[in-house]
C-alpha cells in the first residue's frame, strides 16, 4: 500500500497494519486524553485507557525504525479530586511492551489563562514522552541549539580552577560540567523544557497543539526525507511541520472532519510551498488543488 504523504481516515491500529515494518523514522502524536474528544473517540475512560491505547502503541512499536522515535504528547486528568494514574500505568505497560522510556520533555504553555481551584492551582505544561526501540537511536542535537544567553557574560568572565576541569555533581548523580567548553560559543544544547505558547490551527481540536512543537522535535530527530508519523493527526500539524522542513508524513484519523481539515490544510502549504508541492504533485488529494491543475489543462 502506497501510505507516503498520505492522510487515512480509519482507527489507526487498523490502518497501520497496512504499513511495513520498520518503516517510520518518527512518531509524533498527541491521543485523546481520557474521558475527552468524546464526539470523534467516544471518551475513553481512565481506568480502560491503557487497555485501548496498548494495541496501538503494538502496531507503533512495528512500524518505528530501530533508529527512530516516538514522542507521546498526554497529561493526567483530575478524577474524583486526585491525578489518575493511568499515564504512569501506560508508561509501565510500554516497557512491558518492549518500549525504552528514554527521556521525558515538558511543554510549558506559555500563555495559558490563569484561574482558580479550591485544591490546586491552573495546569501549564504537558508531557511529551520519548519512547524508543534500542537504545541507540538518531538524534540531531545541533538542530535544535539556543542561543547562550546573558548568564555567560558574567559567568564566563573568570572562571575558577574548577570550572577548567569536570566538575562531578555534589550529589553523586554521576552528571558533571566543564563550563569552560563554552567559552566563546554563541550557542548551547537546550534542556528538557520547552517554552510555547498554545496558538495553533485549530482552536476547536481538543488535543491541538503549535507548529513548532512538532517541529522542534522532528528537526531533533529526524532529517529531509524521514517519515514522520501522526496516528491521530487531527487538523494535520504535524503533516504541515514535515512538509515545511522537507520530511515525508503519513497522518491518520477516525473522525471524517478533521481527515478533511488536514487535507486541505496540506493542499494550502504545498500551493505555499512551491518546491514542495512540485515535488509531491502526485499525493495532492486536496479539492482545490484537483481544481487548480484541471484548470492548467
């Protein structure tokens, strides 16, 4: 089945099957929370919420490259006053699986309203887990460098004698530093939190989140080329962040609005996209786009 710069309409533990092994360089979602997205998903409840999501994340496992990465945008939700668990029970079960739990990123929502709870205070981040087959996997670091920052400035002015060698944590941790590697370097490796508004294409898709952020981690792992891989693609991010960073996509959904959605927002950025959209003139599902070359007849 040809599923390169494609967007499927179905359940995608069933589409996937379709796919080879090992055919994905990077798998990006952002699932329906639990108990959410109840019109398109049917609302999944906590508590069955690792049961329904552990057949998909099978199907993930052999579709993925052994060099490649999956990263799972989800949070907990509130039930009965506490956190549920099953993001904790979901990360367990995947191990199981045969999954690594390599890393966990946190998304600060920069711009997020501010409110008031009897028993907590406004959620403003949202985890993205790094789960891979091996543990030797393609990473891309210098592709997602930030610059230094003003801390250098007085920080590397005069360092001490310890600040020439590895200095090995206090604590025993087994992390260390040499902050005279930076000196005159313009910039550095960024941490685990990433900082982005929530602005995005959609603002009704309850699961919806900024270009950037897939982008962020699709230029982190992948490189021209790759597939990229969203099984609940919703308005097609994801789709859109390969395509303007030169990656192939393969986007997936069960809700006929949002495949729809997608596909005409990917027909906007080819016809944006000039080079891109000649190059990938025969996956143009889009109307528009059937019109436009009618009309070049």
């Amino acid at each position: 089945m040809d599923y390169i710069n494609k967007i499927f309409l179905g359940d995608c533990e069933d589409v996937l099957k379709t796919l080879p092994d090992n055919s994905v360089d990077l798998i990006f979602t952002s699932p329906p929370y639990a108990d959410q997205r109840r019109n398109t998903y049917g609302g999944i409840n906590p508590d069955e919420y690792v049961a329904w999501f552990l057949p998909k994340a099978k199907q993930f496992l052999r579709v993925l490259k052994p060099s490649g990465t999956f990263v799972l945008n989800i949070k907990e939700r509130v039930v009965n006053g506490e956190r549920h668990t099953y993001v904790i029970e979901l990360i367990v079960e995947m191990r199981k699986q045969g999954w690594f739990w390599t890393e966990e990123f946190m998304w600060h929502k920069k711009n997020s309203y501010p409110g008031k709870w009897p028993n907590r205070f406004r959620d403003n981040w949202e985890r993205l887990i790094q789960f891979n087959k091996t543990k030797k996997f393609n990473m891309y670091q210098d592709a997602v460098m930030v610059p230094v920052g003003d801390w250098a400035k007085e920080r590397l002015a005069k360092l001490s004698q310890t600040d020439q060698t590895r200095d090995e944590s206090k604590v025993g941790s087994g992390f260390g530093k040499n902050v005279s590697n930076w000196l005159g370097r313009d910039l550095v490796y960024p941490n685990n939190v990433i900082h982005m508004a929530t602005e995005c294409y959609n603002r009704n898709h309850s699961a919806a989140f900024p270009i950037e952020l897939p982008k962020w981690f699709i230029k982190l792992f992948t490189q021209p080329g790759d597939l990229v891989l969203d099984p609940f693609v919703g308005s097609g991010t994801t789709a859109v962040a390969a395509i303007e960073l030169a990656r192939k996509y393969c986007g997936i959904d069960i809700s006929p609005e949002y495949v729809e959605i997608s596909r005409d927002r990917i027909g906007e950025t080819q016809i944006r996209l000039p080079i891109i959209a000649e190059h990938q003139a025969s996956f143009q599902t889009n109307k528009s786009l059937k019109s436009l070359s009618q009309e070049e007849q």
